[in-house]
C-alpha cells in the first residue's frame, strides 16, 4: 500500500465512529459520490430478522466520534440531553462492490464510463449492513419501501445505494432497483445463520458507554455522518 | 330468437342459465356503435346462442338510442352469468367481440375461444381471400343464408344507421344479430366436421390456445410517444410543402400531387412518356412507372407520396393514441402466417427517414440503385433507364436501419413504440427460419451439420457446396448472391427468367446456377418435385405441422412455399404458446409478432433472467428443427437496439 492510501486508510478509519467493543465492524459506510451494488437478504417480510431501526447516538469524543445504541439494554444516562439520538434503519446485505469516484486504494479497479469519465471499483462480496437515517420526511426510507413494493419483497435483485453531498445538509441517498439479479455464492449462503440480529450487532458494536475524562466534545463537525 | 325485454328478462336468463347448465359452450356475437374498443365505442346489444344453431338464440339490446334496452344492472346479471357458467366462447373473429365484452366485465382468459374465421382458414381452398361470415357462408351454407346481411344493410343504409349500429331499434339489429349467431354456430358445426375429416385438429387446437395469446398482446398493446407523433407530424408536414414547392417549380404549374391523372398531364406536357403501360395501353404513373422514369421531378413526386403515405398511415393515428392495440389475424394468409391490422407491423418501416436532401456516396448511390432495381423486379419490369445523379438524390430521404435520436431530421416509424415504465422491449428474432424449415425438409448428414454450426450463413454454405468456391475466391459474393437467390426463389417458386433479372444474367446460365444447386445440396430437388408433384395429383399438400393446404394443381411449386412458410409460422406460434404459458404470472408480457420476430417488454426486475428463458423455449420445438434466435434490446424505442447480454455491475453505474 503506497504512503498516501496508508495514511488516508488511518484518516478514514478516525472519521468513522468508533466502537464500543472490539467485535469486527460489519457496517458500510459511504462517502460522497459512492455507489453500493448489494442483494439484501433482508426480504422485507413481517419477521424479516435481516431488517431493523434503531436509535444511535453519535458523540464527539476528542479527534474522533463514538456512536453509542439507545437500547433498554444500554446505560446512557452519562448523555446530556441536548445529545438527540439519529433514527436509522438498517438492512444486511451481501454486497457485491462500491463504486467510487476517487481511487484512495490500489486495490479498487479502474472503470471507465461514457465520454471517458473514471471511477473505481472495490469489490466487497461479504455482508454488511448498510444503515441509514430514515431522511426528511422519511424520503431515504421510502425508496426503500418503492424497492419493496416493485419487487413484492427486498431480495429480489441488485439494488444500488448512492450517496450525493457531503454535509449534514447537502447529503443526499438514492436507493434504486437495477434490472440486475445476482446469485449469492452458496458458501455466503452457508454464513446467513451466523449473522447476528441487527440489534444485536449494534448492541454489540456500541452498547457500552462511559464519559470520557474531558467530556464530549462541543463543536460538532458533521461531515460523513450521514 | 326473442329480443329480451326488461319484462322477459328474468324468464329469458333463466333459459340461458339452463342451458349453460346442460353444456357451457355458448357462441356470442356483439353489435356496437363503433370498430374501435378502446376508445369511446361500446357494445348496443349481445347476441348469444348454442352452438346448435336451432337451439336457444337472444339478443340483449343495451345501448339503443330508440326501442327498448335493458338496464344495466341486467348487463352486469348477464356478464356474471357467462363469468359463472361458461367455459368455451365461440364467434366469427371472435377477438373484436371478446374485447367489447371484457369492457364490460367478461373474464375471457380463463375460457376456451373458438374463432370460427380461423376453422374457415384451415378448412377453404388457399386460394379463397375472402373470408368474412358472410363470404364464407354463401359459399358454405348458400346464398339464401346470407341474403339476410344484404337486406339488413339495406335498411341500415338507407337509414344512416349504418356507421352506428345502436342508432337501429333493438328489433332489427336483434334480428340481424340473431342470423350472425346462427349462421356462425352453423358454420362451427360444419367446419368441426371437416377439420376431423381432413385431420387437422391438433393444429385447430394449437391456433384456439394462439387465439388467446393473440387476444392478450391485443389487449395489452403497446405504448406510443405521443409527443414524437405530434412533431414528426409536424416535421413531414413541413418538409412536405417544399418538396410540393420545388416540384409546382419544376412544373411550372400547381397541380394535385396526388392525382395520377394531373401528374400525367404535368409529363405529358413535358414531352415525358410513362416506361410502364397500364393493361389498356395508356400510361402508367403508379410507382414502379415513377422509379423508372429519369427526371427530378418523377423523383420529388415519389417522395411526396411516400412522406404523405407515411404521415397518413403511420403517425396521423397516433397523434392520440397513448396506446397501439394492433389487430392480430391467425387467419388473414393463406400459409397460416400472422398478419396484422391497425397497423399492418409487416409494414412498418425498419428505416428511417431523413427529412431533406443530401449528397450520396458512391456506396448509397450503388444502395440507392440496388432499392430501385428491387422496386421494379418486383412489379415483374425491367427498367433500362439509368439514372441521373440528381434523379437518385431524391432517394436521399430514405435512410437505412438506424436511427440517431439526436438527429432531429431523422423519423424513425419504429421511434413511436416506447417501453412501458419499468420494462425494456426486447426483440427475439429467428435468425433465417425459413432457410432452416426448408433444409429440414430433406435434411440428411451435410445438412444437419450446417445447420448445427453456430452464427452459420447458410447462403454462404450453400455456396461453398453449390459451386466449389470458398471466401477467398473473389467471385464468392456473386456465388453467394446465386445461392441466396435459388434458395428463395425454390421457396418462393420464381422461373429461370426471374431469377436471370435478380442475377443479372440470362435464363440460360440461371437455369445452369440452379442445377449446380440442386446437384450439391443433395435432396433439395427431390423434396421440390415431391412437392410439385403431390399437388399436382391431389390439389393438396399437407404440412409437416398437419396443416392441410389446398392449392391448384397447375401451381404445384405453392406447395413448396406452404410447406415451407407455413411450417416456419406454425412452429413460431407454438413457441409463442411456450413462452406464454412461462410468462404466466410474472411480469413481463409478449408483446408483438412481426416477421418471424417476437416482441416482449420485459420487467426490470426480470431482465436477467427472463429473456434468456425465452430464448431457450424459443429455440426448442417439437419438430427438433435447429434454429436460432437473435436477441436485442430496444433502447428507449424500437428504433434503437443492441444485442442484449446478460449485464454487468458497471452496466448499473450512474455516470452522472
């Protein structure tokens, strides 16, 4: 890995929130320009295990950030009030590859669109979550609900989620059903029951908190949080 | 028959109801103010009857501007009555009917159809054209059977009823409806009779499951661009007034462009005589006359008919219409293929058409002269004109297969038809059928191992074989041509002579060419004068497919294009009834036949898969013929196509 994408590797790791535990982190996370190709397992049924919602708290924390899970579970008494927990929903998915717009790795593969335009492509194949606030007016969770009332349920093809913007207010996701219909490889189909409850994962991840010594930081800085 | 009456209609329904107890097999007939379903006509009234054409007969008056109709909660007690009971509908083009009907709340898909016009196809001599109930129950039943269509028509004409059938009293249309009914029931019972004689059920049940399919693409139809309608319209409008203004300056006077008898006078005052003669000697001006003739202003006025024949028949109808219902007939040729109506698909341009004039490169000159030469071959002139270079730019108006959507001085006819939102239009196109059907008929070892290879060009092969040449060979396109043109014109049946103009040589060495033909590819001769020879004995010829073809004895080579052309039709609608019954309950729908190509819109959600089933089910067939089929996807319209391949996640990337 050449010094640059080391040092960037370390940047985004800091900007991403950090967790509570040292369980492997299984969520995806998005930067501007983005585009997650993933097959949900959630089906979106009744008792779809594989889809949820949940309450996280995001707290600065020195340099960097902590999400903490609003959970009966979880003590959180430590959070000032004014801290507001984000509403997210949350679905695994075995995702095929991210498609970004800036190459920050050597490993991703070059792509090349019409007119010449470039992009790169880091191939996943693994599950992950892909968890979301629920948008204005809910319109981030009502694609999603389009998806579901096209197909009839969330598992029936490739669906692409793409991030546009940077800031708490410019950020935006589109989530679209593509024509495509890709197979999970039947040794990934073997890993499913092992995959923990959406819940449960975050309670995992960011189910403990303790104040810091110095406190919460105050000036919030809002950038890849969404 | 009685007319049902809001007093009789309890007693009346009841006896129907009866019965269809006893046997739910009933033959409907409908009478409406108006030909076209989905727009603003509506049924007037609903003829029923049983199949035995003296049992029981009603007509149920509805929409009737003067006598009596029913209510309309009578209609619905009458529609779920047939919903409830009935199990096979038999009418004469039964589909017209059925649509009116399903209107109105009449499940059709769940029933068996009988369309007694298709049973008069399999069963009337390939020469009869003239199909219609009462054609074919004169010449069935008698002239008495049918007087009652003269004498109704009569009155109806002379009443200015007849654009409108619900302005007529229930009395006299009941009455008239009731003769439909029984002499239909009539010819269904006569017909059944004779296709069991002349064994062809299996093909009479193959073409009720295909009158249903047929139904279904009707009725589900195909999305038109309206806006594109509207500014093609308006473009070919415009483009048409300067080509009438060059050629009324050309002219040196204004005259009707579309007057044959005007355009006339114009040459003759010019000192131009027509090359073709009409059969009373005088001078011809159709357009195998305008093609031949080298003068710019023949060209201008062969452009202006064609724009305006474009316009008029192709895009004018759609300025409104957000969706095409075409008219499928199984019945409408004589060798079993489909053909279309409202618009006839066969016809629809495959080109585009560039609205105004350009310079030609010697390519498109040669293409232009290959189109005219073609045009003239076809109405059986030779044409020893050469024409002048601004004679073929007036040809520079018609483009080839493809389209730019950028180039608003491109129309493409095909830039109508538009997916629905959410699906993709995906073309599945036998690659040459016919030439395969016709190498079944004697295939052997040679054969069966050219037509297992893939992507094969069978003109080339049969090149290869015929005259011992290989590509290399400089001569081989020609040989090639030779090939193509015995192979069709064995199946279309064209003599030496023809053959000599499509060669460009004499009689002589044409027959000599066919010879060769005949000696390599071992077989070809003997299924032909097989062929030839059976009709010439028994005025008849039955297909592989069991479709009995009935032809003069003097034009026996008819029976080797029957065989042929019929084959490769029967075999596509039982594939079509394949992918029908695999597309039952999903998403996607078969959407239009033309040629030996099936349209479908194909759901995004089914792209991946479903195509490439179709594919599958499309090749396969009973009779284990190897075929082929092309698949394409239609980009935006059916003007725009590119292969279809199974697709990649860089496919799904948003570039923007």
């Amino acid at each position: 890995m050449s010094g640059i994408a080391r040092i960037q590797k370390r940047i985004d790791e800091t900007r991403k929130p950090a967790s509570t535990s040292n369980a492997p982190g299984r969520e995806l996370w998005f930067r501007d320009g983005d585009q997650v190709f993933m097959s949900s397992i959630a089906t979106g049924a009744e008792d779809d295990k594989f889809l949820d919602e949940i309450y996280l708290y995001t707290l600065r924390v020195g340099n960097g950030f902590t999400n903490v899970l609003k959970d009966d579970r979880v003590d959180t008494s430590a959070i000032p009030d004014e801290n507001r927990p984000s509403h997210k929903f949350a679905v695994w998915a075995y995702v095929h590859n991210v498609i970004h717009t800036e190459k920050r790795n050597d490993d991703w593969e070059e792509v090349e669109g019409p007119a010449g335009k470039k992009m790169y492509r880091e191939d996943i194949n693994d599950f992950r979550i892909i968890s979301l606030s629920f948008g204005r007016s809910d319109y981030i969770w009502n694609q999603l609900v389009d998806v579901y009332s096209d197909w009839g349920a969330l598992n029936k093809g490739v669906i692409r989620v793409k991030r546009t913007g940077q800031g708490m207010y410019d950020t935006s996701y589109s989530i679209t059903a593509t024509p495509k219909q890709d197979v999970i490889p039947e040794d990934k189909m073997a890993e499913l029951d092992d995959l923990p409850l959406i819940k449960d994962y975050f309670f995992e991840r960011y189910g403990t908190f303790t104040l810091p010594e110095g406190g919460l930081t105050d000036d919030k800085d809002d950038d890849e949080l969404f | 028959m009685s007319v049902v009456t809001n007093s009789s209609f309890q007693h009346d329904i009841d006896s129907l109801r009866s019965v269809l107890e006893v046997a739910p097999t009933l033959v409907v007939d409908v009478e409406t103010n108006g030909l076209e379903p989905y727009k603003s006509n509506q049924i007037c009234g609903v003829g029923v009857g049983e199949p035995n054409h003296l049992g029981l007969m009603q007509y149920y008056p509805f929409r009737h501007h003067q006598g009596e109709n029913l209510t309309f909660e009578k209609l619905q007690q009458l529609i779920n009555l047939l919903n409830g009971s009935v199990k096979t509908y038999i009418g004469y083009n039964i589909k017209f009917d059925l649509h009116f009907l399903n209107n109105e709340g009449l499940e059709v898909l769940s029933k068996k159809l009988v369309d007694v016009i298709v049973m008069a196809r399999l069963i009337e001599h390939s020469d009869i054209k003239e199909l219609g109930l009462t054609p074919t129950g004169k010449r069935r039943v008698g002239p008495e059977a049918v007087q009652y269509d003269i004498d109704t028509k009569k009155v109806l004409r002379s009443n200015k009823w007849n654009k409108d059938f619900s302005l007529a009293p229930p009395d006299i249309l009941g009455e008239y409806c009731k003769k439909d009914v029984s002499l239909t029931a009539d010819l269904y019972e006569r017909f059944t009779k004779e296709v069991q004689r002349t064994k062809q059920q299996r093909i009479f049940d193959m073409q009720c499951d295909l009158t249903k399919v047929l139904y279904k693409m009707e009725r589900r139809g195909i999305p038109i661009d309206v806006n594109y309608a509207k500014r093609s319209k308006d473009s070919i409008s415009q483009r048409l007034q300067e080509v009438e203004q060059e050629i009324f300056r050309i002219a040196d006077t204004e005259f009707n462009v579309s007057s044959p008898a005007q355009i006339g006078e114009v040459f003759t005052s010019l000192g131009i005589e027509s090359p073709v003669k009409t059969p009373k000697g005088k001078d011809s001006w159709s357009e195998a006359a305008l093609v031949s003739i080298n003068h710019r202003l023949a060209g201008l006025i062969r452009q202006y008919r064609t724009l305006e024949k474009l316009v008029s028949t192709y895009i004018e109808p759609y300025v409104d219409t957000d969706v095409m219902h075409t008219s499928f007939c199984n019945w409408g040729t004589a060798t079993g293929r489909l053909s279309s109506r409202g618009p006839n698909l066969q016809n629809i341009p495959r080109n585009h058409f560039k609205l105004g004039e350009r310079d030609l490169s010697e390519e498109e000159r040669a293409n232009i002269k290959g189109k005219i030469a073609a045009t003239v071959s076809a109405k059986g002139i030779s044409m020893n004109t050469e024409l002048s270079d601004d004679v073929l730019k007036t040809w520079s108006f018609v483009g080839d297969e493809s389209y730019d959507s950028q180039d608003s001085s491109q129309i493409s006819i095909r830039r109508l038809f538009v997916p629905r939102k959410g699906y993709s239009l995906v073309g599945f196109d036998y690659s040459q059928m016919e030439v395969r059907v016709f190498m079944y008929h004697f295939r052997n070892k040679k054969i069966d191992e050219i037509l297992s290879k893939d992507d094969v060009d069978f003109h080339s092969e049969a090149a290869k074989l015929a005259f011992k040449v290989d590509e290399s060979s400089d001569k081989f396109k020609e040989y090639r041509q030779a090939a193509k043109a015995i192979t069709f014109g064995t199946i279309y049946g064209i003599g030496n002579t023809k053959l000599s103009q499509q060669l460009n040589t004499s009689p002589r060495e044409a027959g000599q060419y066919k010879k060769q033909y005949f000696a390599a590819m071992e077989g070809s001769k003997d299924f032909f004068d097989k062929a030839v020879n059976k009709v010439a004995l028994d005025g008849q010829i039955r297909s592989k497919y069991g479709r009995l073809y009935k032809i003069q004895r003097d034009f026996g080579y008819k029976g080797v294009n029957y065989l042929v052309q019929g084959l490769s039709a029967d075999l596509l609608s039982e594939r079509m009834l394949e992918v029908d019954k695999y597309l039952d309950g999903k998403k996607s729908n078969l959407l239009l036949q033309v040629h030996d190509e099936i349209i479908c819109e194909i759901h995004d959600s089914e792209l991946e898969s479903v195509p490439y089933k179709i594919k599958e089910l499309l090749k396969n067939n009973s009779l284990d013929i190897p075929l082929d089929v092309d698949m394409e996807i239609f980009q935006g319209s059916w003007a725009v196509k590119k292969d279809l391949k199974p697709l990649t996640f860089d496919d799904l990337i948003d570039w923007d």
